[in-house]
C-alpha cells in the first residue's frame, strides 16, 4: 500500500540512525555474466572458496587486457557482474591454482604429522597445480539508473536486482578479509568471540546491506552475532556439548548428527566430517594395498594397528569410532583424537536456556557502543578504496544519517476504582491500586515440585497481596507436596503421580469443580516439568494453571507480577485504555472490529524434522480490546504463512519478500470465511499490518549518549520506504541494551484511518499487554500469539520425536520412494474446552 501522508503528532525529536547516505550514478549498466568453471577434464569445480581464488587468480592475470582493466563483483558461485561490458560476450580463460584442497583459511589449530590410510593407502597431498577453465557468458544488463527510479517511487524488474550487485560487492569485501559470510552478515576470524558453554561460542560480527529509503539509496550497517563452535580437539567439543566426563558416556547418534558436514584439520589438511566409521578403531579394517613397485599381496589391517605399524603412533581413543572424511563409497577413516575442529563453523543446533542467557548477556551493548562498533565496522571495509564501488560511482558518506522523529503522547491508563495509573518512561505499578476488574479464585488447589519452598507462607503471602488488588481467595482445597523420591523420576511420571495424589484427597465432583491450580516449581527456566504439566492441564483436564518457581528471596511485586497473570487467565482485566472505556477509538469504537494477532514460530536452526507451531488470537468482548481467545495448530516446518486459517490483522515474523503472500493467502483464508458465513458475517472491511521484529534498524539520540530514544518515539520518514506505508515505532523504554522499534508494515487499509489516527492506535496497544507493567515493544495481540504458540509447543517434545525420526530417515537413505515422500505434520494436542476461550498463554 502506497503512503498518502505522514503523522504529525507528538513531540519533535532529532535523532541519529545506524544508517549511511549512499550516492548513486544517474546512468550506466551493471553487466551480468554466468560463470562456468571446469577442470581440464570437463569435470565441474566444486568446493566452497575454490571460486573466489579461481576468479581472484583470473583478474590478476587477465585484468588489464582480456578483462579491459575492469572492476568485478563475483558472488562465489555462478554470477559476475562488471560495470559496461567485457570484449566478448563469451570469454573464456585459463587460470592455473595451487593448492586447490586447501582452499580455506583454517586458522592456528593443532596439527598432527601422522597422514591416515585411504582405501588402504596413505592419501598422497594434494600439493600440485591444478588446470581451471573459466567461461565467462554474457546473460543481461542492469541499469543502474533504476535504482534512482525506485528512490522516486517507480520501482522496476532491475531495482532488486541492482541492489544485489551492490550487496554482493559487500560480500565480496568481507569475503577478501577472510570473514564467514552468513547472508549479508560478515564475522572476522579475528573478532574476540565469548564462550556460552558446551564447546560453542558468541561471534560478533557486522550486517551491512542497501536499502532504498525517502530520496536517498541508504547503507544500513548494525552489529550482529552468530554462534559458532569452538576449535580444536573433536573429542574435547564431543565431551563439552554432551556434558559428559568420560568419552564411554558420549551418545554416538547425536554426535554423528553434530558433525556432520564440519570441517576439521589433521596432518595440515583441511576435510569435511560425513560420519563415523561402523567399527571402532581397533576394529574397523581397510584393505592396505603393496605401495607402487613392492611384492605382495593386499591385507586386510585395522585402523589401529597401521597406525601403530607404520606411523609409529599409539591410538589413545582404540575403542571410540573413527571419523569419516572420505566419500559416501570411498570412505577415509582417521581416528578421532587426531581431527581438530577448524574455526568459524556456525553451531546450528538449539542452544540451551543456558546458553541463550548468556548470548544475550554478551551481546548486548549500550547505544554509544554500539555506534562505536559501527564507525569501526566501517573504517575496517574502508568501502571509499573499493575498485568496483569506485569505477560505477558510487559513494557512501561516512556520517550516521540524521532523521526527525516524534514521541508520541502516551496513553491514559485506568486500575480499579476508576484511579488513573501513573505511568513514567513507559512503566507503572500497582502500589495502592486494585485491578480494575479483579476476579475471585475459589475451588482451587496447590501443587508443589520444589521440596526447599516453604509452600504454605508463600500461598498466604500471594493471598494477602491479592486482596490488596482486588482479588478474593478461598482457601486452597489442598497443598499437596511431591512424594519423597519422586523428583528421580522422568517428567511425565511426576506429574501423573501428583494428580493422581489430588484424586486421592478431594472427591471427584470437588475435583472436577476445580477453576485453578498454583503449581510450584523447583527450576525456573530449566524445569522438565513444566511442559508436561501444562499439557495435564489445558489439554487432558481443562484447568487453567500457573506456574511459579520462587527460587530467590520474593516480596510483593514478585506476587503482583504473578497475581498479573492470575488474574488475566481466568478472566479479569488488570488494566484498561481510558480511550478503550470511553469508547473513543477511531473506528474501532464505532464499528464491531475484531483485532487478529498472528504468530507462526519456528524449531532451531537444523532442525526441518521438527514442525513449526502457528498461533492466531482474537479479540473478545467488542468494543473493549484487552481480551483474547487463541488458537494454535501445528504446519510443515518453516513454513511462515498459516495454512490452515479457514478450517475452523496486525501480523508478525514475515519477510518483506512475503507481504504479497500475506494478501494472497492468509487474507484471502478469511475473506472465504466471511464469503461462507453471509447471514452473520457481512464482508467486514480490513486493516493488514505487518509487525516486523528482524531488522537491523536503530535510533539513537547521538553517537555519546548511553541512554536509549524514549518511550513513543516513532519514525516515518528520511529511512522509511520511498512509496510504501511504513514506519519504526519504539513504545518501549528499553532498559538494557540499545533499543530495537517494531518496522510496521501497512499492507491494507480499507478502514481509511489516518496516519496519526493508526499510529497512535498501534501504540496503544503496546500497553494492553495484561502480565505486565510496562509498555511492551511489539503490539499486545502478535505478542499473545508467540506466547501462545510457545506454551502449545511445550505440549509434545518434537526433539524426541526427531531423534527417532532421524535415526529412521538415515536408515531408509537407499530407499529412493521413501526420500521423496513428504514428512507428515505432528499435530499438537487439542485444548480442552474448558479453557479454549481463556487467556491462557498470558
């Protein structure tokens, strides 16, 4: 949707943004060719890195004449683009390359002298020069000029396209330094990485990429952290991530998965791990053939005793299986204490709560850091000497671009009793306040996991701080404490014994009476219990449930924040939008409107067997706009949009690439919905937002300031895009760390509001979120749908499920129909009707 006007309310503010105003030529073509690369016997060059040396060798032998002196831009693999054309449409070269195995950088990591067999010979180093036929072959221009179009508001077919030529030369200058690329992400091996724990660690490194704001091609440059495993000894990494003392403890299926495809180091020679050999060590035989001009006759000889015989090595680890690096049908085989892990290998498995932590502990700076960082991210590309950059006209200042944005007035909030919140940086509290519509809690009972938490003061406590909210409490109908030895137990086990306890006290009617369950926990990020309990109840017992682990010292703001959440799920409302009760919201005060927020999450990194969960929440009680119902399903892995939206809109985590798909698909999903259901749905008219978390924007009030933009600040000029309706909004006050605003994203607006009007609405609803004191950073609605998805998830271990499914798949490899039929869906389990309609995931 193209943008009519922008707002104007709100106070003015001048900031600065991690952005850089990047000049562009009028006129000229980026020409593109296809790039084909052999060996002498016509056989492609594989490899990662081989291109860039190939291509690098080319220039500087051909670059004056055959290449016209010419700057390039090379992506690694197929495509080369230059500015004007070469002599030839077809160009075709010779490039001589030494050394072609070790085409990677492979950092200062152990070696070993020993040189492992190979099919029963010692493989011979691949040190000689090697023959690369290039052909270069025209396939189309680009004009440069359209990236100036497209600055305009008249975008065309090659915009895209120009701009990943000038992305690519980014690439291309990381790539130079030696950096791991990761999209348009550059971490140096050089850059100080912090451990996390399990052999793995946080590598800071830099995202640069163009983008096309308001009038001006802009450079956007932010910090960015990848993870990594870290290098040497293969078996160190295996002890360390497994968490195991000795090696006869290491789970052998789950460190074949982990290898898989990392690149290791032995006898200075780089390999790619494919597995584990079937034998161990002291085992696993290979046919050892007479080297050339001998007599005899081939021997069967174990991995082990070659070594021991004819490299004079004893093998610590015998009993441990060898790596694999060879080839599916020709394997090589070296034992493991002799593999070292290279660096910058990216670690794409799911980190621990742990880990995680400590990643975002790490990462984080404040906001004169991090525009440190960026000028140093910037003085070390040093873009102003780069030959293609330079030759097609392109200049990129060295100044953070300056924008005006405005703070937007925040919103008056409403407790019990009609008292007005006072709110101040974006926070608030409950001192002397009542929620303002408190519910009783009655016909419950307590669960307690933890055996060191004194459960009856602490039951009192939240009880007496209830009532100063408004809340009324019966008595519990019962504590029950977890058995004496039960906590050995697997997770399931307990719980089933714990609600098998709570049958055994109270009668089945009482039972079946029950409205609530307060279960306490011993952990309060790492508990196994947590999910199987949460599937007990919403799905199996219909009871709405919290769960606290009160592991430090609490007082009563610990009880409100929790009392917060109590209170949402079983139907009150701590606090209200005073434009909410007055009902005074542009047009959704005036028409019956249905506020939709939608969340798809998805498994770790590496993890395609395990299915990605989508979460849609509604509003309930029209005109008031505080109250949701959720629904969560599970869909095929990583797919973003929800597939499943007509089987009985402010949008979150979808790309810029797939906005049409969210008009085309899920908003089509519900106008057939309402096309189905004329009698008591009318075709109602929709508003589409995008709420976009995963960008690299940020705002700052100057390159000294350690204090982050205030609450409200809003953005939609100077960065925002040339036609289209978006803008940055931050209504958080962010505490630590340097602020990140949500990109909203206005796809469709058939209610007309005006900018000032939705701007203001959208902030708003950054301080209905109903478990907490503080306006959040994201609109309330996408929020309670990641949280939705995120407590279903807990429901069902999928990573148990995907080492069995793994474990399978490998097994069924040579079977060609089984590789290609689809993987199926696991389906979530229902929620149980008694809690469907209830604000569970708060």
């Amino acid at each position: 949707m193209r943008r009519e006007s922008i707002g104007t309310r709100g106070e003015r503010i001048n900031l600065i943004t991690n952005h850089f105003k990047v000049s562009t030529p009028k006129s000229g073509d980026f020409y593109h060719y296809n790039v084909t690369m052999t060996y002498e016997d016509d056989k492609p060059v594989v490899g990662k890195g081989i291109g860039r040396r190939v291509i690098q060798t080319m220039q500087e032998n051909y670059g004056k004449k055959e290449l016209a002196g010419k700057a390039i831009a090379y992506d690694g693999d197929k495509s080369l683009f230059t500015i004007g054309p070469l002599p030839e449409e077809k160009n075709n070269f010779i490039v001589m390359l030494n050394d072609i195995r070790a085409s990677r950088p492979s950092g200062d990591v152990g070696t070993s002298k020993n040189v492992p067999p190979k099919d029963g010979q010692p493989p011979k180093p691949n040190y000689g020069v090697k023959t690369i036929k290039v052909e270069l072959r025209f396939a189309t221009k680009l004009p440069i000029g359209s990236i100036l179009s497209a600055l305009q508001g008249r975008e065309t077919d090659s915009t895209q396209e120009a701009l990943r030529v000038l992305d690519i030369v980014l690439r291309q200058n990381a790539a130079k330094r030696e950096c791991m690329l990761v999209r348009q992400s550059f971490y140096d091996k050089s850059s100080p990485c912090f451990h996390l724990g399990g052999h793995v660690q946080g590598c800071p490194g830099y995202h640069m990429s163009f983008r096309t704001t308001k009038d001006v091609l802009s450079l956007n440059v932010d910090v960015s952290t990848t993870i990594t495993i870290q290098p040497g000894p293969v078996i160190e990494f295996l002890l360390q991530n497994q968490n195991c003392k000795q090696v006869n403890q290491i789970d052998w299926p789950k460190a074949n998965r982990l290898l898989k495809n990392l690149r290791v180091k032995i006898n200075n020679q780089e390999y790619k791990i494919i597995g584990f050999s079937e034998k161990i060590c002291a085992q696993q035989t290979f046919t050892l053939n007479p080297k050339a001009g001998e007599v005899g006759n081939p021997v069967e000889i174990t991995v082990q005793e070659y070594f021991r015989k004819y490299r004079n090595l004893q093998i610590q680890y015998a009993n441990l299986p060898c790596l694999n690096v060879g080839k599916p049908k020709r394997p090589t085989y070296y034992p493991i204490e002799l593999c070292t892990l290279l660096p910058l290998q990216r670690y794409k498995k799911a980190l621990t709560v742990t880990q995680r932590s400590a990643l975002v502990e790490n990462s984080r700076q404040k906001p004169n850091d991090r525009l440190r960082s960026l000028n140093h991210a910037m003085n070390i590309c040093n873009y102003e000497s780069d030959p293609f950059l330079r030759e097609c006209g392109v200049r990129i200042s060295p100044n953070f671009t300056q924008v005006v944005g405005r703070v937007l007035q925040t919103p008056k909030l409403k407790a019990g009793n009609s008292k007005d919140i006072f709110i101040k940086n974006g926070r608030w509290n409950f001192n002397e306040k009542t929620f303002i519509a408190p519910v009783t809690v009655k016909s419950w009972f307590v669960v307690n996991f933890s055996a060191q938490c004194d459960s009856r003061t602490l039951i009192g406590n939240l009880m007496r701080c209830g009532e100063m909210k408004g809340m009324r409490f019966t008595n519990p109908n019962m504590i029950i404490n977890e058995e004496r030895g039960m906590w050995k137990e697997p997770a399931a086990a307990r719980v089933e014994s714990m609600i098998m306890q709570a049958r055994k006290i109270c009668n089945p009617k009482s039972f079946g009476e029950t409205t609530f369950i307060l279960c306490i926990l011993a952990e309060r990020k790492n508990s196994d219990v947590y999910g199987p309990w949460k599937k007990k109840c919403l799905s199996e017992l219909g009871f709405i449930n919290q769960c606290i682990a009160p592991t430090r010292s609490v007082n009563d703001q610990y009880f409100t924040n929790v009392l917060l959440k109590i209170n949402a799920k079983l139907g009150g409302l701590n606090s209200q939008l005073l434009f909410e009760i007055n009902r005074v919201i542009p047009m959704v005060s005036n028409v019956p409107t249905l506020i939709i927020g939608m969340d798809v999450s998805h498994p770790a990194p590496g993890r395609d067997d395990v299915p990605s969960i989508a979460a849609v929440v509604g509003s309930r009680e029209w005109p008031f706009i505080s109250k949701y119902r959720a629904v969560v399903r599970s869909q095929s892995s990583r797919v973003e949009m929800i597939d499943a939206l007509y089987k009985p809109l402010i949008r979150d985590g979808v790309s810029e690439s797939q906005f049409n798909q969210v008009l085309n698909i899920e908003l089509d999903q519900i106008i057939e919905f309402c096309n189905g259901n004329p009698g008591s749905w009318p075709r109602p008219k929709f508003t589409v937002i995008i709420a976009q978390k995963n960008h690299y924007t940020r705002f700052f009030h100057d390159t000294k300031s350690p204090y982050n933009v205030p609450p409200g600040t809003l953005v939609d000029t100077t960065v925002c895009h040339p036609s289209n309706y978006d803008f940055y909004m931050c209504p958080h006050a962010g505490m630590i760390g340097t602020s990140r605003p949500t990109h909203y994203h206005v796809l469709l607006d058939e209610n007309k509001f005006t900018a000032d009007q939705l701007q203001e609405f959208i902030h708003s609803l950054s301080y209905t979120y109903q478990r907490s004191t503080s306006a959040i950073s994201i609109v309330a609605p996408v929020l309670y749908a990641h949280m939705a998805a995120a407590q279903v998830a807990q429901f069902e271990k999928f990573e148990d499920r995907s080492e069995t499914a793994s474990r399978t798949s490998s097994q069924q490899q040579g079977s060609s129909t089984a590789a290609a039929a689809p993987r199926p869906v696991p389906q979530l389990p229902k929620l149980h009707e008694k809690v469907r309609s209830s604000m569970f995931f708060c």
